[in-house]
C-alpha cells in the first residue's frame, strides 16, 4: 500500500457522530494524531467528554433522533462520518423502536442536515449483516438459525441506511460512501463481541466456552478498518455514490483463534473432544470482498489474525477491570 500523506486534501472541518464508540474513539485518536490542524466537532451521546482539552475539538452532546437538535450543531463540514447506532441484533429484537429511531431515523436526519448544508462528503456505516441472505440457511445448526436465519430490527435498519444513502446521492446530489463493515476487533473493544469474550475467559478461568460452534467469519483489526476509513476521508471520489465492504479478506474460523490464544497462554483453552467438535462441519458465514476498495483506492490490511490477536490480548491484560466490569453480570 501506498505511504498516502493526505497533505494536499480540503478535508479541514469534520464532523463524527458516534465518536465514543469502539470506532469512533480508535478514529479520533488516529485525525488528532496525524492531522492535528483539522477541526473536529464530536458528538456525544448520554457520554463524558473525551477531549476536554485537545485544540480544534468541539465536543456537542445531541440526539441524532431529534432533527432541530443536530441542525442546530451543522456547519458546513468538509466531510461528515456517521458511526452512532444500536449495534446489537439480540437488542434490536427486545427493543425494534429503539432501534428504528436511532439507527434510521437518526441517519436520515443526519442526511437531511448534510443536503441543506452541502456537506462534500458523507461516509455511513453499514453492516455485513445486510448480505446474510447468502448464508445456506440447511448448514446452519440449531444454535445458529436463531442468529443467521432471520431479518432482525437491526439488519433491516442497515439495509435501510444503504437504501436510503443512494437515495439522496441519486436525488439530491449529495456525495455519499457507505462503508459495509465487517467483523471489526481490536484493543478499546468493550462489548461482548466473541474476541472480547473468548480472551475475558481466556484470562479469568483458564478456558473457553464458544456457544456458537466453529464458524468461519471475516475479522478485521481496528487499525486496518481505521486506515479504511481515513483513505475514504482524503481521497478524491470518482463517484457520487458506492457501497464498500471493509474487511480482511479472508475467513477465520473460531479454532484459528482460539489456537492464537494458546500459543500466547502457551496451554490448551479447549479439551481435546472440544478441538475434535471444533475441526468438523466448519460454515463459513462472512467473507468480505475487498476487491473495489482494494484497487478504487489502493486499500488493503495489513494486520494478521495472529498479530491481531496477539495485540488484542496485551490491551485487555492491561485493561482487564474494564473487562471485568462488562462481563460481571453475565459470567
């Protein structure tokens, strides 16, 4: 990949919505660090203030839910990156309103202020859940299908978020990118994603216990999905609109990264049965095709799953009561 400085770009004004979240904080952290003259406006919601005392950092607590609210806090931003949403299928199901308003009705707000203001470009995120109807509904285990083999709240606001991106690209002329993210880990991670999950068991009990059988699925390190995401940022478009997976590339399967783990704990985290169950009927479920943004914009990972991995672990030892915390109620 190309060393790209980004020197020449008129990116200068950003706004992020989501930036407390797993990705919004990893790509503040990477703008403040490599492009310390750009100004950020950040919102947050129902959350502390990150940067209290970073120049060029305005910090506005909104919800995107209330359109007067986040068309008092546009400007004519350079670029606007919209990351906030409910982010759990399992919640989305309890919770289906919630998830409309924040997730659909949040980005279209988000739209809407972006065509009156004439943002120059917007990215949104999407999800690779939005392509599970590609998934062979007779491979899938009972423990599965109720994960894989419906369309819940969550997916549908996705598909909507893309649906509705073209929308105002083709009608109103608004420059939009949607970023169809894959399974995306990495340290500052505090969810009970299965990486989290599979190192907090790791670390507290010596073992662990995957509920979801050995699938295969596309695992992207954050730095490589931030790198993504600043290449969309700078980089000069060709087009009004497209749609790109942003992932690895390949399939890992939950056995490769337990084995990852081993080699660091240097012990066996499975029984033998267990790694016997874990080597047959793998299915494979995600794998993104990185092809478009791979040669559109020169674009590609750099970061192994065992390198991963490996960098995942150091930060959670470190950090492991915030773990802890997350886990208490649930282990």
């Amino acid at each position: 990949m190309k060393n790209t400085s980004f020197k020449n770009s008129n990116i200068q004004k950003i706004l992020i919505t989501g930036s407390t979240g797993f990705f919004g904080r990893n790509l503040v952290e990477k703008l403040l660090k490599n492009h310390p003259s750009i100004k950020l406006t950040l919102l947050y919601h129902q959350s502390k203030k990150m940067y209290e005392n970073q120049r060029n950092v305005n910090q506005v607590c909104c919800d995107i839910k209330i359109f007067e609210d986040v068309k008092k806090i546009f400007d004519t931003y350079d670029c606007v990156i919209h990351l906030a949403a409910l982010n759990d299928n399992n919640c989305s199901i309890v919770n289906p309103l919630q998830t409309f308003n924040t997730n659909l009705l949040g980005t279209l707000n988000i739209l809407e202020c972006s065509r009156l203001f004439k943002i120059k470009k917007i990215l949104l995120a999407s999800s690779a859940s939005v392509i599970q109807d590609n998934i062979k509904q007779e491979q899938l285990t009972e423990s599965l299908k109720n994960n894989f083999s419906s369309i819940t709240p969550y997916i549908l606001t996705k598909k909507n978020v893309e649906a509705w991106g073209n929308c105002y690209a083709q009608f109103y002329d608004l420059p939009v990118a949607v970023m169809r993210i894959y399974n995306t880990y990495g340290p500052k991670q505090l969810s009970k994603a299965l990486i989290p999950t599979l190192i907090f068991q790791a670390l507290t009990q010596g073992h662990v216990r995957p509920k979801i059988g050995n699938i295969k699925k596309d695992f992207c390190y954050i730095k490589d999905m931030i790198s993504a995401i600043e290449i969309l940022m700078f980089s000069p478009w060709k087009l009004n609109f497209f749609c790109y997976d942003i992932g690895y590339g390949k399939s890992v399967s939950i056995l490769n990264i337990i084995e990852c783990l081993e080699k660091n704990f240097e012990c066996q985290l499975l029984t033998d049965q267990q790694r016997v169950e874990y080597s047959n009927n793998i299915i494979e479920l995600s794998k993104a095709d990185i092809s478009d943004i791979c040669s559109n914009f020169n674009w590609k990972p750099k970061i192994t799953p065992e390198v991963g991995i490996n960098l995942s672990l150091n930060w959670y030892k470190e950090n492991l009561s915030l773990l802890t915390t997350l886990f208490k109620k649930v282990e």
